[in-house]
C-alpha cells in the first residue's frame, strides 16, 4: 500500500514538475577565489545584510561597496533583513534560481547551511586577518576541510554595571563571582525601598547567559561522540552551572522570565538595577537612545543612567562569542565578485568602522587594537578571548529555532521543572533534534 | 431575499431599456436549468484557473511532499527528496506533542468562539437597547477596533501586557493588596491563553456585533411587542423570537470564527515574540516552525494536510448546509 | 433554514442612518423599555465601549509621547509633552512611503480582481445550471479552509517561474505576483458571498428583461451588476482588511522596497530592542486608511454583511 501511494505520487511529482532538475551541487564545488582584479562592469551583486548594519553602521557598508564599485566596476544592491524571519525568506529564495549572492547568518545559524550545500567554499587566505579569525566565528563555517563562510563581526558579552550604586555599597567591579554575589546582595539590600528594583538584570530565556554560567563550571550544551550527538546539560557540572545560574536570577532578578534579551539595555535604562549582562554595545543603547529610531543620524538622548555605567568581564563566566559571517551562495553566478566585496568588507578599514560602532572585529589579531581604540568595547574585547560558541552541529539552528533551551529555562525559573528535570527534558531534546537525520 | 435592505428590494430604475433591441417573439428561456452551454463555464473559468494556479498547484504540491522527507538540503539543490509513503504521517500521528497542540487548538477555538459569539449577540441586542447616540459611539468604538490590523493589535496587546512597562500590570496593581509589579503574563498557561483570548475575543466582537446588530433589525417589532402583550418575558421573546430569526446568521458567523480562530496564527505569534513556547503553539505556528524553524518541510505539510482534514471534518455540517443552500438557488 | 427574508423589510434598517423624526422606532426592540432600563442599557453600552477603545486610546497615548516618557515604569496616561516626533520618524523611515504606497497598489489591484473575477464566478453558480455546477460550489467551500502558511515555499517556487508558454516570466519580488496571491487568497469568500446577493435578485426580472429584449449579457450588465453594487462593497470589506493585513506572504515573496506597511512595522522589532514610539505611531497610519474605507462605506457594511452572509 504504501508503496503504491508512494508510487503514485512520483508519478504525480514527474508530472508535476517537482522531480528532479538541479546540479549536484554539493560534488566538490571549487573554491572561490577572492584574489586578483574581477571586472564587473554592468554587473550587480545582491547582499542581504542583517538589519543591524542598516540601523548601527550603513556608512561602513556604504563605504566598502564604494570601494568594491571603484575596483571592479560592479553595483550592489544591499538589501536588509529582520531576524525575526529572515530564514524563512533565505529557505524559499534558495529553493528558486534567483538567489542573493552574499548573505550575512548569525555564526549559530550558519552550519545547518554550509552542511546542506547552500554555500561555497571561499579561500580563506585572500581575506585580511584571517589567520587569526575568531575561531568561534571561523567555526561555523568548517565543514570537511573546507571553509564555507567569512567571518564578519562578533560580540562577546560583559558585566555592565552602575557605578554609583556600586560605589554606594563601597564596591567596585566584581573580580571573582563570589565577589560579583556578594556586590548583587549588598546593593539589593541598599535598595530595598524600591520594590521594583532587583539587582541584577536577567531575563529568563537568556540562554546566551545561562549557558555561559553552565560553561563557568565546566558543563557543556552537547557534545559529539562518534557521529552520533549527546546533549550534556544533566551531566553533574551543567547542572552545577544551570543551578548557579537559576539562584543568581531567582535572588536578584526581577525581569520577566518569558522574556528574551532583546530590551534589556531599555529596560535597564530605567534604573531599577545594578547590573546586567549583555554585549558592548548595550551599554551605549542603555546611557543613551535614538531620539529618532528610524534614522541612524538621528541625535542621542541620554537616559537616566547616562554616564552612570561601566563595563567589566564576567567574573569566571566565559562569554558566548555571537556574531555574523558571510557567506556566498552556491546557486551565485558571480561568485567572483561576491568574494571580492566580502573581502572589501572585511578589510581593517571596514574592521575599524565596526569597531567605532561598538562590535567586535572578526580576528583576535584586531581585539587589542580595537580595546585601545574604543574603551567602550575593550572589556568585550577582553572577554572573547575567552569565548565558548554552540555545538557546531548542522542542526544546531533548529534547537535554537525550536525554544528548547529558552522553554526549559523559563519552566525551570518559575519552578515548574527542577533543574535536573529541565536539564533532562533539554537533552532528550536536543538529542533528537541534532541527530534526526 | 435577503435579511436586510438587499439590493433587490430596491427598484431597478430601468429594468433592461424596454425601448431597445426589443424584439418581437422573443421568448425568455423560462427553462433556464438547461442548454446553458458554455457560458456559465466561460464565466467561472478565470476563477478557476486563478484557484487551481495559485491554489491547486500548490496544494498538490504540499500533498505530494508531505509523502517525501525533503530537508533543506533537497529544498537548495532542488533534487526529488526520498519518498517515505506514510512516514511523516506515522510520524505526526504518533506524536503526542501534535495531539496536545490539536487539543489546544480545539480548545482555544471553542472558547474563543463561544465568548466571541454570545458577547458579540449580547453587545447586539444592547444597541437595540440603548438611545441612539449611545448607539452611535458604541458603532464608532467597534469601527475602530474592526480597523486596527490584527499585527497591530497583536502588537498593542504584547505592550500592553509587558511586564515591565505594561499599562495592565500598572492598573491591576494599583488594585488594594494586589502585588502586580514585573508581572508575566506567560508564565502560566492559563493567564497566557487568556491574554490570546481575550485579543481575540476583542477584535472579532465588532464584526459579530455589528453584523448580528443588523440581523437584529429584522425581527419585526410587531411581532416582539405582541409577544410582550400576550405576557411573554424578555427571556421567552429572545428564545422563541429573536433566536430563531436569527438562526441562520448565527451559523454563518459562528463558522466564520471558527474557521479563523482555529487558524490562529499571528495573535499568538507576535504575543509569544516569534518563538512560541510549546504551550501557546497552535496547529497554525506548530506546523510553519515545524516547516520553516525545524526545516522538516515534509512534516509542516503532513501537518498541514491533518490540519485540513480535521477542518473539513469540524466543517462538514456547515459544508453541506451551505451546499444546500447553493443548490437551491 | 429559516428564511428570515420573507418578512417585509422596513424603511430604515441601516444602524446609522441618521433620521430627522425623533420618534424612536427604527428597529430598536421596546419589550421591556422603561426609564431605568435606558439607563442601565446605556451605561453598559458606553462602559463597553471605552473597554474596546482602551487599547486604542493606548495606541495614540503611546504614539504621541516623546521616547523617553514611552519606556517609563509609571505610565502616563495623557503624554506630558505631546509630540509628532513618532510619527515623523516613520514617515521619514526608509520605505515607509513606499511600502504604503504598494500596500495601497496591491490591496486595490487584488480587491479589484478578485470582484471582478468573483462575480463572473458567482454569476455562473448563481444563474446557471451546468454539469459541473456542484464541483465548483464545492471546492470553493472547501479551499477557504487550506491554510495559506503550509503553501508558501510551492508558491514561490511557482511565481518564481511562471511559464505562459510564449514567455517565462519571474513574479517574485513584484506587486504583481503578491497581488495575484492576494486576489485568490479572497476569491473563494467574494465568489460566495457574491453569490448570496445574485441569487437575492430574483429572476423574473432578468426574465422581463429579456422579454422586453435584453440579451444576457444586457441582462448581466444592465441588471444584476447594478442591483448586486451593494454587495460588491460589503463583499470588498473582507478583500480589503484581508489584503492590508497580510504580512508573512509578502515578506517571503517580495524584498523590503516592493513590500506593503505591515511588512514594515515588522522593522520596529530589531535585536537591538522594539521601537514601540514610532510603531505605535505606524499601526496608526497603518490603520487610517482602513479606517477611511470603512467610513466610506460604512453604511453598506452591515447591510452587506447580513445579506451576503444570510444568503451564503
């Protein structure tokens, strides 16, 4: 029977016109040179960029394609993105033949690509700086000796902190976390008045931070044995770090536990708390708003914690290194000039733009630099060096896509799972989701 | 004829120009239900080509691929995905994450509807209640509400229930004894469905109310105030009168909600801020995460064809009745 | 099913029809009526009115206070400082204009051709016996219930390559594909709803038309679609929020520039935290030209709606 009904529908697919048409295109594919003089002349390259270049440094977009167009004669055409679902547009553009051929992915979000063809090698060595790529950048793009994607911008995440409530309570930035506890208790209880107010700012799907204090004990997300992959969050030291972690946020933490870290630096703004933990650039988006958001030369606001706020590496807790890469497309036809913009983008000019918009430069060979030239972002720079990135699994993106850890840590912060039953149920989880074939 | 004010009540003011192009003997073909010809198929052909594009292609495209296993890998280099027959069924079906969403989803719709329907009839016989300009600004409310797009008002209410800077938080705290500060709102399941439901139930109220409003102008007054002479209660009016007159426009709504509140996507959704957790999945978000997040695009579909399936059963009733009537005339 | 239309249908039945007379008798159900009913009835009506505008009240509180007041703990119920500030940052946002404009374009082209279509439809099931006649009832009933979702990547792989034999042509990325999309996203609902009001008229007069020499189309032309207009209106109330509020669809298939407003106000919710200032003050446009529409035509809305949904 079932066969039968499978065999009735190849037939209706041939028909139909849904069988089989493409390229083998994950048959050793070359790889795309980046080097010598490409003529683009009447040529147009497609990029999608994320919609954080658009609003945090266009003029560094701006810039490099200036360049790209002087030198190759090419135009491009930047188009820009939202995150909230901007993988489901990639999904249906790379089904069809018109495809953009730069994409920027988040590092996380770029393995479930590079394993299913949809990108082309590039040749590392023509690229600026890449011999010394943040390797959690650089990783997502590893696939059997090659590489897939360039890295193009990373943020690591700090302490960011008031520093007129610390020095309140005769504190300064924490250097062990038992320090960091203690400061959390004694501005808590410094600020009792304010019902509002709770020391530290976590919200509860975080899972960036959360699975930084699971690393901060040695614990870990999933790891591989053989092929075959194993979540290792009920393991004793994930559990050690998941429970640090759950009694920090349940002491000190008044922000909503179903909510992720997209508002913290606005709601932090707001002055009722001390501390929080996000990337560099929060800090400024705290002091500091838009007046108008739209307009990325629109003139700044301060907030009521302007000029209020330092940053310092998180004690003990290694920082997630987030970020972006880009790739070029494998159903491309001018993947010549595609790796010859990435490469004008990636640059240490454009490096340097980023890194005056408060992100983190793709090579650590650029981070000290980068700390001496903007002291906003020095404590971050300072903090990926000791980084820690998500399995590099191809399906990695579908349980970030799927909440699972988010779920598991809002169920665990309102008590409704134990920790070593959240932790369990993520696993169970996450093993099904990496190894579904 | 129709309930209201229908077109056809009024008087054409020159029924087909009796000046021109008569001509004599011409008989109108009484026997109508024959001979048509080709024309009513020339006339409903752009219809049914625009459906069978834009719809049938790729509903039979989602048919056939709910019968493979196409991953992202296939989607890219656009080679046939393996078949698997019934596997994503099996798999669907067998799955008791997908029979609690269902469950979910059903119950969700039949509250939702339930509220909608009886508020919507309530609000109705209200405006048949109320002096006019009352009437007028509660017209105007349901106007406004009816316009605000449903990512909108999605949007207004995720605001308003944010547990920081939330409006709702602020008042209900402000009730005596009541510690409402930093309170989520989805954490418990219950309250989160309520806030769904309560979006919901808003903005489909003025399209019940208003449309059973106009039903209600219809009952004859003559008839109501008879019944009141002859000692009828209010409550025996509106059961014995009222009710069944507007029987039929009752069904029709009632489908009409159900058929979109089981398709609940956006409410939940944006409240949810793009990443429902599993107790505020519906059928609808369920299978676009399961196609799009989760990349198993075989499964969204196996999920969508069920999701089908299990409408067209819920519907069967309204399917055939609304089939009578399109028989009858 | 009762047939409430036999009953003969009083002068005034429109809700908000205006009338000079100050006598109260439009329709309004007396059973009951006493001074402190009245008083009652309209207490509730005005407290359930400001509950359904109390969101909306929300919307404009927000959209007209300066950022700073919109992310504050306390929140002010009047904005102390009332500004246009929002809603000149969205209308000076890249494609704000833009995107309205297509949203207007698209909404329009699919209303527009999905009456057109619809009613070509509609006639055909209405006036006509044909073998086939019950096929086509049927799958327009049943296609309403298919959710559009499921159907987005066939779609565009479809529009993608849309071969009309002489010419192949790419309809992503253009009004014109979404507003195709659109158009048979409404059709099934405008077919039947139209199909309501035909069968509303009755025959005899398309027969007398004839008699007095009318050819069918004269018929169709000269008759029916007039005495259907109210109903093409009531029928587009559906067509037209339908094809405004979509977003998802249009997101996959078109890139930002030919994208429609809601498509836009998505762009308020970035990583780097949710703008709700100037999105406050976008829902708001957003909505005026529903808002416009719906005055425009608001004396049809209620009649259509009871009509064409009694009648299918």
């Amino acid at each position: 029977m079932k066969r039968k009904i499978a065999a009735v529908a190849a037939i209706a697919a041939t028909l139909l016109g849904a069988a089989a048409c493409g390229s083998n295109s994950d048959e050793d594919a070359p790889t795309t040179s980046a080097s010598g003089k490409v003529d683009g002349t009447g040529k147009t390259l497609k990029v999608w960029l994320m919609v954080d270049a658009q609003s945090a440094w266009k003029n560094v977009v701006d810039d490099a394609s200036k360049r790209f167009t002087d030198a190759t004669g090419a135009t491009v055409n930047v188009e820009y993105q939202q995150w909230a679902n901007h993988l489901t547009k990639l999904d249906a553009t790379l089904a069809g033949s018109d495809v953009p051929d730069v994409v920027e992915l988040g590092n996380t979000e770029f393995p479930k690509y590079v394993f299913s063809g949809a990108f082309g090698a590039v040749n590392p060595a023509d690229y600026e700086n890449s011999d010394s790529w943040l390797q959690g950048l650089k990783g997502a793009c590893d696939f059997e000796g090659k590489t897939y994607c360039v890295p193009y911008y990373a943020g690591a995440r700090v302490l960011i902190y008031r520093t007129d409530l610390l020095k309140k309570v005769g504190a300064e930035a924490p250097k062990s976390y038992d320090e960091f506890l203690a400061t959390a208790e004694k501005v808590q209880n410094a600020e009792k008045a304010n019902s509002k107010f709770g020391a530290v700012y976590m919200p509860g799907q975080y899972w960036y931070a959360a699975m930084s204090w699971v690393k901060s004990t040695g614990g870990d997300i999933a790891k591989q044995e053989g092929d075959k992959w194993v979540g290792q969050l009920s393991q004793p030291q994930s559990i050690e770090g998941l429970q640090r972690w759950v009694d920090m946020v349940k002491k000190y933490s008044k922000a909503d536990p179903t909510k992720n870290e997209n508002d913290q630096a606005n709601t932090f703004a707001q002055g009722t708390a001390a501390m929080f933990y996000g990337n560099a650039w929060e800090q400024g988006a705290a002091e500091e708003t838009k007046k108008d958001p739209n307009n990325p030369d629109s003139p700044l606001v301060p907030t009521k914690v302007k000029g209020k706020l330092a940053a310092a590496p998180m004690p003990e807790v290694p920082s997630f290194l987030g970020g972006s890469n880009l790739g070029i497309t494998e159903k491309s036809q001018q993947k010549e000039l595609a790796a010859q913009w990435i490469k004008a983008f990636t640059d240490s000019t454009s490096m340097a733009g980023l890194v005056k918009a408060n992100a983190l430069p793709n090579a650590t060979a650029l981070l000290d630099k980068a700390a001496a030239d903007n002291k906003t972002i020095a404590p971050a720079a300072l903090a990926a060096k000791n980084s820690w990135f998500p399995p590099n699994a191809e399906k990695w993106a579908d349980v970030e896509k799927g909440a699972v850890l988010q779920t598991m840590l809002t169920d665990v912060l309102t008590g409704k799972k134990s920790v070593a039953d959240g932790a369990k149920w993520a696993d169970d989880q996450i093993n099904t989701t990496l190894n579904e074939s | 004829m129709s309930v209201v004010d229908s077109p056809a009540t009024r008087r054409p003011r020159d029924p087909g120009g009796p000046r021109q192009n008569r001509v004599p003997g011409h008989v109108a073909p009484r026997r109508r239900k024959r001979n048509s010809g080709l024309v009513p198929w020339a006339l409903a052909v752009p219809a049914l080509v625009l459906i069978a594009a834009l719809l049938g292609y790729p509903l039979v495209r989602m048919l056939v691929l709910s019968f493979q296993n196409m991953r992202l890998r296939e989607l890219i280099s656009g080679r046939t995905p393996p078949w698997v027959g019934f596997d994503q069924y099996t798999r669907v079906l067998t799955d008791e994450v997908f029979w609690a969403v269902v469950g979910r989803t059903v119950a969700f719709t039949v509250v939702s509807v339930l509220i909608s329907v009886i508020g919507g009839l309530s609000i109705a016989l209200l405006m048949r209640r109320v002096t006019r300009g009352v009437r007028l600004f509660m017209v105007i409310a349901m106007m406004f509400v009816w316009a605000l797009p449903q990512l909108v008002a999605a949007q207004i209410f995720r605001w308003m229930t944010d547990s920081d800077f939330g409006v709702v938080n602020y008042l209900i705290d402000k009730l005596p004894g009541v510690n409402y500060q930093n309170h989520s709102w989805f954490v418990n399941p219950w309250q989160g469905w309520s806030v769904i439901t309560a979006l919901v139930v808003w903005a489909g109220i003025p399209f019940l109310a208003i449309t059973l409003n106009a039903g209600l102008t219809q009952v004859p007054k003559e008839l109501l105030e008879a019944a009141t002479v002859d000692g009828a209660t209010p409550w025996q009016s509106l059961r014995n009168i009222i009710l069944p007159i507007l029987k039929p426009l009752i069904t029709i709504v009632t489908t009409l909600s159900v058929i979109w509140n089981f398709g609940l996507f956006t409410q939940a959704w944006v409240l949810r801020d793009g990443h429902p957790e599993p107790q505020f999945q519906t059928l609808a978000t369920y299978s676009y995460t399961q196609a799009f997040g989760q990349a198993r695009y075989s499964l969204g579909s196996a999920i969508a064809v069920i999701t089908v399936l299990l409408m067209l059963g819920v519907m069967i009733f309204y399917i055939r009745q609304m089939f009578r009537i399109g028989e009858v005339d | 099913m009762v047939a409430p239309a036999a009953t003969p249908t009083p002068a005034s039945t429109v809700p908000l029809k205006r009338r000079k007379s100050k006598a109260v008798d439009d329709g309004v159900i007396t059973v009951g009526r006493s001074r402190s009913g009245t008083i009652l009835a309209n207490t509730a009506g005005v407290l359930f009115s400001v509950v359904m505008l109390f969101p909306v009240y929300w919307v404009l509180n927000t959209a007209f206070k300066p950022a700073d007041e919109v992310l504050a703990l306390e929140p002010g119920f009047w904005p102390s400082n009332p500004t246009f500030d929002n809603f000149i940052s969205a209308f000076k946002a890249p494609l704000f204009l833009q995107d309205m404009l297509n949203g207007v374009i698209i909404t329009l082209l699919a209303v527009a051709g999905a009456l057109v279509v619809g009613f070509l439809g509609a006639l055909a099931i209405a006036r006509f016996s044909f073998y086939g006649r019950k096929a086509i009832i049927l799958v327009v009933l049943v296609v309403q219930l298919v959710p559009f979702l499921a159907l987005l990547i066939p779609l565009f792989l479809m529009l993608q390559n849309v071969n009309l034999g002489f010419k192949k042509f790419d309809l992503t990325d253009s009004l014109i594909g979404v507003s195709i999309t659109y158009l048979v996203l409404i059709l099934p609902y405008t077919i039947w709803t139209l199909r309501g009001f035909i069968s509303g008229i009755p025959r005899e007069l398309d027969e007398a038309a004839m008699i007095d020499g009318c050819t069918r189309a004269q018929v169709f032309w000269r008759i029916i679609l007039p005495l259907t207009g109210p109903g093409l209106v009531a029928t587009s109330v559906y067509g037209f929020i339908q094809a405004w509020n979509e977003f998802i669809i249009i997101n996959t298939l078109n890139s930002p520039e030919k994208q429609n407003l809601m498509a836009w106000l998505l762009q308020n919710q970035t990583t780097r935290g949710t703008a709700w200032g100037p999105l406050m003050a976008g829902a708001i446009i957003t909505s005026i030209p529903v808002v416009v529409f719906f005055l425009i035509i608001q004396r049809n809305i209620a009649t259509g709606l009871t009509a064409g949904a009694v009648k299918g």
